[in-house]
C-alpha cells in the first residue's frame, strides 16, 4: 500500500518531500533572540540536507516571526522566488509546511526554509504570566477578546480549552484520567531523547495527583513546557534527488482545517469541533487511509486535553472515547501507535510543534536514536492552535 | 462608554479590571445594555435575524445594518472553568475564580463571571440569571444560580 503511495513518477510530480532538519538547543533560558535561533535552526536544515544555503528560493515562517528578508541576508540568498507567512497560532506550523509543499509542486521556487520556534520563554511575554502579558500577542477577533473574554477573566489558550474541556467531560461522560495518561505518556518517551527537558525526570500518577488545579479540569501536568529554541525543514520537489545521504521523506498529503465559528469557542454550535475535524476527514479520504494505518502520531500537545481530543478527531476512537484509548491501547513506547516519541510540548520543548515535524522526519529516516520505533514507515504530525484550528501532514518513507 | 474613563476607580493606584480601550461601535449597545442592567444583542434590519456576537454582516443575508434587541437574561450553563492562576494583575487578586458560558437560546451564549455563593455549586446544566456588576466606572454581567434572589 505504502509503495503504491509513494512511488510512481506521476504522483511523485504532485509531491513534495522534507530533504533537510534542524534544531537549535531547546533551553528554558537563553541570550540567544528568536531571529537568532530561527536562523540556526534554517542553516542546520540546509547543512542536514547537503545543500548551499545560498540555493534556498523560497521561505515560509509561521505566524510572521521573522521577515523573509532577514533569511535572504543570512543565508545568502540570491534570488528569493517565494516567501508567506499565516496565522493560526499553534496551527501554523504544519500548514507551513503545505504552504511550502503548495510552491515547490507548483514550480513557484524549489527549495523552501520552513522555520518556527523563538524565545517565548526568555524573551520578556510569558502566557503563564500574571502580569498581562497575554494580552500583547495577537489572536484572532481581537475584538472578541477585548470586549467579552478579557474583562471576565479569560485571556490564555489553556482557559479557552478548559471550557471545551469541561463540556467534552459532562456531554460525553468521558473519563478525566486520561488526562493524566497523555501526560506520563510523555514523560515516558522523554526519556529515549537527549533534548527533552524532562528526560530523566520521570512524573508518576502520585505527582500528577498532588499537582494543583491551574484551570479546573488542567493540573500543573496538563500544561506544556515554555521553552526557548527553533526547529527548520527544508522542502523541496519529490523529484529532487537528495543530497544529505538520508533516506527519502515524501509528504503524502495534508492542510489545514478551520471550525465552524472559528474565531469564537464560545458561540461555537457544537463547542467540541475542532480544525483538524475537518482537515483530518478530508486527507484519509484524499488518500484512502485512516488514523490507525499509520506508523507513529506526533500530535500537538499544548495540553494533555488537546491530544485526547486529537485522537477522537483523527479517528483512533470514537468522540468521548479519547481517554479510553490511552488508557487501553496505550501511546507510550512500546504501544501499537507510539504518539510523541520526542516527549512532545509537554516533556521536549514547546517549539511551535516544528520539533515534531523534525522528529516525524527522524523516525521514517530510522535516525531517531534511542526512540527510533521498528518500524516506521507512515506517521502523522498535526498542529493545533488558536480557537481550535488545526493542520495535519502526513508522511511516508520513500 | 469611552467618557467613562476618568470615572472613579475601585482601587485607585491598583490594577483596573480589563475593559477594552477604545470601545469598538459594533459594541457600544451592548455595553450600554450593561449599564442598564440588560442584555442586547444585535438584530439585521433587513432579515430581523439575530446576531451574537456582533458581526460586520449578517450571516443570513450580508446585510450590515443592525438596531439593538434585549433578550431574556437566563439561562443554563453551558460550560465553565475554574481559574487558580492568575493571568492579568486585576484576576489574579481573585484567584479561584469561575467562568460560565450561560447558553440563553437562539443560539446566544455569553460568557462572565461565576456570582454563585460557591464555585463548587457550578455543574453544565445549572440555571442561571444575569447579574451586574460595577467595576472601574464600567459594568458587567455575571451569572448567578437562577434561584437566587436580586438582592442576595
């Protein structure tokens, strides 16, 4: 089946592939300016894919972090064909590979930098702040926000997911321990990887009990890391030949996916929708797979909530039946679909979930390490952000 | 609503409650609605349809012109959270705090406040009424449990 995917000249030409990686260092604490480490992060791509920097003709950088023209001076590049930039929060980053996917098939540039990640630990604006600070960064329907949510209390991502998280608990009756579970799930696979900020430190259920409520129903354990450091892909056509020695990467598919009412959870009609709801019904069918065919799911985990959610929407279970799937099949190492072999946002680094594309790229290149699953042909990666947006790739080794 | 800003504070020298600064017009009813003790939303002058919250057009027939309708102030709780940490200078003198989205019908829901005696009463599904709160020289709603009295 995975052949029949990959292979064939004429699908290869509606393809394109990740050729290069990235990684800064994934720190909490650096002097380090996001440009900084997003440029890093670009440069180690080209370097992982064995080409000249200068050769890049295109960039795609989620949310706008950094100008395009900052790359053209960095990486020396002479002729930039394409750049874009979008806005879904969390969400852009997997959309921002397709972007980038979207100019290389269509001939608009060859080699696109896809960068994503900063400072948002060190660099003066925390969410988990008390001091407002939230208040700064940019979010859909400002107006929305300032008018009806700010004045009550509600500023930050993890109070807008509690909302949905306390209604997907009374209309399902689904089980709260599930939540837990995604989280010692991922401080289990932390340990196989030498940048999680957890590895090591392992978290029992004890510790996750004794931890407070932050926003009822999220504990401290529910909520990921902020961290600094930046992750980069390199794409380019399926019909590139490789330089970098590694084993091909081929995206099969993916987009983006947007709720109904997608600025507003609040007036949401069915409140548990999400982006990915969509995205993800749209890419099986494209491609004639479901959820469960893959390999391994590396699944934006801003909270423990968020993956549960996730995995209802991508098809592994049924709605409501999120926790029982982790508490039964089970997304840790050795499970039947390991999800976030890295640790993830919450036990690697929150990079803007460009770590998991990177780690993705890992396990189908058998380059993951410790981690490194035994078999690992097919894997997922989604995003998630803003009011539930959310984008998906998927990806074979070729 | 923006002649309101040199209104006497709660706390002077303290941290305000987050209003927003200007008031946008598609807003202004509503917050004037506030100040009343009411709660208006906006309806299309051409198809009479409701609109919640305010919109450029209208979803029904792309119209852009709206006059102000009150709708009934109870409800039942759609959803909530309980806050422990606070995330703005105001709030988070307030920690715990709760959060209802109050589902009023017609597809209307509005968010605010938990006013009930005790965060552990709220569950989905609870009656609850508007209330309104001053704050700042400004006014807000809040949802208390609907068997509780105006002057409790």
């Amino acid at each position: 089946m995975l052949s029949g995917l990959a292979a064939g000249r004429e699908r290869r030409e509606r393809q394109a592939q990740i050729t290069g990686i990235g990684e800064s260092e994934y720190v909490r604490g650096t002097a380090l300016s996001t440009e900084d480490l997003l440029l890093q992060a670009a440069l180690l791509a080209c370097a992982d894919a064995g080409v000249e920097p200068a050769s890049v003709d295109g960039v795609v950088v989620p949310n706008g972090k950094l100008a395009a023209e900052s790359f053209v001076h960095a990486l020396g590049i002479s002729d930039l064909r394409f750049h874009a930039a979008n806005a879904m929060g969390g969400a852009s980053t997997a959309a921002a590979v397709m972007i980038a996917a979207a100019a290389v098939i269509s001939g608009q540039a060859s080699r696109v930098v896809v960068a994503a990640g900063g400072t948002q630990y060190s660099g003066g604006r925390r969410l988990s702040s008390a001091d407002g600070s939230a208040a700064t960064f940019s979010w859909p329907a400002q107006d929305l926000r300032t008018h009806l949510e700010r004045p009550y209390g509600l500023t930050v991502p993890m109070q807008w997911y509690s909302l949905q998280a306390t209604r997907w608990l009374h209309e399902t009756g689904a089980d709260p321990a599930g939540l837990r579970a995604v989280a010692l799930a991922a401080r289990d696979h932390a340990h196989s990887n030498a940048r999680a900020w957890f590895r090591d430190r392992p978290l029992t259920a004890e510790q996750y009990d004794s931890a407070p409520y932050v926003v009822f129903p999220f504990r401290l354990y529910d909520i990921c890391l902020e961290s600094d450091g930046a992750a980069a892909v390199l794409v380019e056509p399926a019909t590139a030949s490789g330089h970098g020695g590694h084993r091909s990467v081929v995206l099969l598919g993916g987009g983006e996916g947007h709720a109904d009412v997608p600025d507003d959870l609040v007036s949401r009609p069915d409140m548990l929708e999400l982006g990915l709801t969509k995205v993800a019904r749209r890419v099986f069918a494209e491609l004639g797979l479901a959820a469960t065919d893959v390999d391994f799911a590396q699944i934006y985990d801003c909270f423990t909530f968020v993956v549960l959610r996730q995995l209802e929407e991508l098809g592994f279970c049924k709605r409501g039946e999120g926790s029982d799937y982790v508490l039964d099949a089970g997304i840790g190492p050795g499970s039947t679909v390991p999800v976030n072999t890295h640790g993830g946002l919450l036990a690697q680094a929150h990079i803007a979930g460009m770590n998991h594309v990177v780690e993705a790229v890992r396990q189908l290149r058998g380059d993951a390490g410790a981690a490194q699953l035994a078999r690992a042909d097919l894997g997922l990666v989604t995003s998630y952000g803003d009011m539930s947006a959310g984008s998906l790739l998927v990806l074979a080794a070729a | 609503m923006d002649s309101e800003q040199g209104a006497p504070t709660d706390a002077a020298g303290g941290a305000q409650r987050p209003f927003p600064g200007p008031v946008s017009p598609m807003f202004a009813d509503y917050l004037d609605g506030l100040e009343r003790g009411v709660l208006v939303v906006r309806e299309c002058t051409a198809c009479a349809a409701r609109q919640w919250p305010p919109r450029t057009l209208c979803a029904r027939c792309r119209g852009r012109e709206f006059r102000p309708a009150v709708i009934a102030d109870h409800g039942l709780v759609h959803t909530f959270t309980v806050v422990h940490r606070g995330f703005d200078p105001w709030f988070a003198d307030r920690v715990p705090y709760g959060i209802v989205v109050a589902d009023l019908g017609d597809g209307i829901r509005m968010l605010g406040n938990y006013l009930g005696a005790e965060l552990g009463t709220l569950v989905c599904g609870l009656p609850v009424r508007a209330r309104y709160e001053r704050s700042g020289g400004h006014a807000f709603v809040g949802w208390a449990p609907a068997d509780t009295g105006p002057e409790c």
